[in-house]
C-alpha cells in the first residue's frame, strides 16, 4: 500500500472514530452560521508541507473538533488553498460538513496569483478584482462556494458602492455565503456596511496575549501610557455592540515581528504563568493561550496557524478550561501589560 493510499485508510478510520465533540462551538456574527468551532486553521502556512502532510493536518484539525479553516487567495503565492483543497479531496472531507472562509483583494508585486493576472503591490477591491479573487480561490479549493468572503485588508481608494455590486453579484451567483472584512476600523466597517445589502459578520485581527492592544487601549484610556495609544479604534467595543465576530489572527505571536512567545525564554513571566495554568487545568500553554481569547465575553473566534498535528489538537483543547477573571487578569499583566 502507497503511503497516500495509508493516510487516506487512516483518515477513513479517523471519520468513523470522530472525536473533538467536546469542542466549543459559537455563531458567526448574525449568520447562519451557528455551529462554527471556536477554534479555526487557518491554512496559510500549508503551502510548506507534502500533500501527505496537508492531509494528516486536516485529519488532526477534524479530529480535534475544528470545522471552520481560514484561508486567501495570495497565502503562499496562492499554494496554500491548492494544497489545502487538495488534501480536503483526498481526505475525504464533506463539504457541508465544513465552512471555508477566503480573503482577498491584496495584490502582491509578482501577478498571477489572485486570479486575474494584477501586478501591485497594492490593495484592490474593485468589483472584478474581487469576483476574479473568489473564482480562483473556488478553483483551488475545488467547492462550489465559500461560506465567507473577507476583504483582507483596508483599500484605501475602496469605492464601496462598487464592493456592494460585486457582494451582490457573489451572492446571488451563489459563490458566497457572507461577508465580512479583516484589519478594518469600525468606520471603515460603518462605511462600507451602508452601502451594501449583505451583512459583515466578521472582522479579523490580530489578537492575542503577545498582541493585546484591543484590551489595554480600553482599559488605560486617557493614562498617557504608550499602552494607552489607540491603535484600534476600540474595535472589540464595536464588534459587540453590532454582533460582529472578532476572529484573531496569529494568536500565538507576540507583536507583528517577535515570534512565538509560547516557550520562548524572552517571556519568562507569561510562561510560568501559562505553565502553572496548564497544569491546573491539565492542557498545555498553548491551550491556555487560546483559553484566554475564548474567555472574553465578546465570542472572538481564534484562529490557529499551526501546522503540527499534536499541537493543533492540543491547542484545541480548551473545553475543561474555565479561567476565573483573576487568571485572566495574571495572564494580561504576565503579558507584559499594566492596570492602571
Ligand atoms: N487577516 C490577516 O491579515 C492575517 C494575517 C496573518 C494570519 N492570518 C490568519 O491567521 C492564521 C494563523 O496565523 P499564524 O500562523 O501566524 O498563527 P499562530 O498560530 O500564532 O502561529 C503559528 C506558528 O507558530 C508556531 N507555533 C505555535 N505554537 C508553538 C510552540 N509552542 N512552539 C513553537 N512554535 C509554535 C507554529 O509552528 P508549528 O506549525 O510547528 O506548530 C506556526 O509556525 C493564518 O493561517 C491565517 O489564516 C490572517
């Protein structure tokens, strides 16, 4: 037996020992989407791995409860979501029993990837930008549509009556489910959601205990303290107050260049922290790490870009963890972060 014809008995054998039912589930936005798993893959860094490899990481993501994947249409030039809708094929995975959420409208300097052929670097949401991102992304994916589509970053010279036609067209073609948008302001969300008839659901940021700016510009608010600097707008506010779900990005980087902070000897305090916290609740750092975003009132969804198949099931694990407000706390000032 071939090594893919072995990894695909095992998958079989996985989908009828399916395990990960004790993973949170949550509604995405207002949609119909009631069931998403709490913890999502996000798929950009599949690119790297074999095809044997892709299939083990979606068996590994299935088995641990996460049915919701994240993935656009330049991750890996463009390899990421070929590789994933490949190993979705091979693994025999439903395509109702999933959702899949792309992003588009970056155009990287080298062309060809986003479907059109475009050479930037820029941002783009013009109307045939975005239904060309949403084809190639349906090719690569091979479904015949995508429960979410998100604008993957803010275009500056957005024309939004033109982004509400191309949702329109996307809609009613039956290519996408919803809509949401990602590292946009609350008034570029308020912008845009006035000129179009679909809903934004989502907004995805960066967030997480290396990355809590959404938090401390709130909670130091008019302290003078360089935590205290607005850099988001109070989106976690917005995004209650109008039912729209966070999802964050890279949840286990500290900043936007530092690395991973999880057992890395330059956060010495959050990792005793995160330790002695895995220890109580008998899951691993990673876990707590992800516990934290889930502890947040707001319903954030995480979404986890780890590629190995031990860690993503136990970064998934966050079921039995149910930090009390103190915990939450130690863990945002072990953060390197103040009260004021
Ligand atoms: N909207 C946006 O602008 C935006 C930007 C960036 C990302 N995203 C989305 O967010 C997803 C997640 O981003 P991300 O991959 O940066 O998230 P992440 O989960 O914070 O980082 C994943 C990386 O960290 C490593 N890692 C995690 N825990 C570790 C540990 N304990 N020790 C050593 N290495 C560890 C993983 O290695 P292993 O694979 O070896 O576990 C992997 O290389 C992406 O796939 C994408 O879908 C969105």
């Amino acid at each position: 037996m071939s090594a893919t014809n072995l990894v695909r008995a095992y998958t079989k054998l996985c989908h009828n020992t399916w395990k990960g039912e004790n993973m949170k589930t949550q509604q995405l936005g207002t949609s119909e989407v009631k069931d998403a798993s709490a913890v999502a893959l996000g798929v950009m860094r599949i690119s790297e791995k074999s095809a044997d490899e892709a299939i083990q990481v979606v068996n590994a993501a299935l088995e641990a409860g996460i049915n919701f994947f994240d993935t656009a249409d330049i991750y890996g030039a463009g390899k990421s979501s070929t590789v994933f809708g490949q190993a979705l094929k091979d693994a025999q995975v439903n395509r109702e029993d999933i959702y899949l959420q792309s992003k588009g409208g970056i155009i990287l300097p080298d062309g060809q990837i986003n479907g059109d052929g475009l050479k930037g670097p820029r941002f783009d949401f013009s109307k045939d930008h975005l239904i060309a991102s949403v084809d190639i992304e349906l090719e690569r994916l091979q479904t015949e549509y995508l429960d979410f589509f998100l604008l993957h970053r803010p275009d500056v010279l957005m024309e939004v009556d033109e982004i509400a036609e191309a949702f329109s067209e996307l809609k009613a073609s039956g290519k996408v489910r919803n809509f949401g948008v990602s590292n946009f302001t609350p008034l570029q969300i308020q912008l845009l959601q006035q000129a179009t008839d679909q809903r934004l659901e989502v907004n995805q940021l960066q967030f997480g205990l290396g990355h809590a700016d959404m938090i401390s510009e709130t909670l130091l608010l008019n302290m003078g303290e360089e935590r205290s600097i607005e850099r988001t707008f109070d989106s976690l506010t917005f995004a209650q107050l109008n039912k729209i779900t966070i999802q964050a990005w890279s949840p286990f980087q500290y900043g936007m260049f530092e690395g991973v902070f999880v057992d890395s000897p330059k956060f010495g305090k959050l990792n005793d922290t995160l330790q002695a916290l895995a220890d109580k609740y008998g899951v691993t750092k990673n876990g707590i790490a992800v516990a934290w975003i889930n502890r947040h009132p707001a319903g954030i969804q995480t979404i986890i870009g780890s590629m190995n198949p031990t860690r993503i099931k136990e970064m998934s694990d966050i079921d039995s963890v149910n930090l009390t407000k103190q915990e939450w706390y130690d863990l945002y000032l072990a953060a390197g972060n103040i009260l004021p």
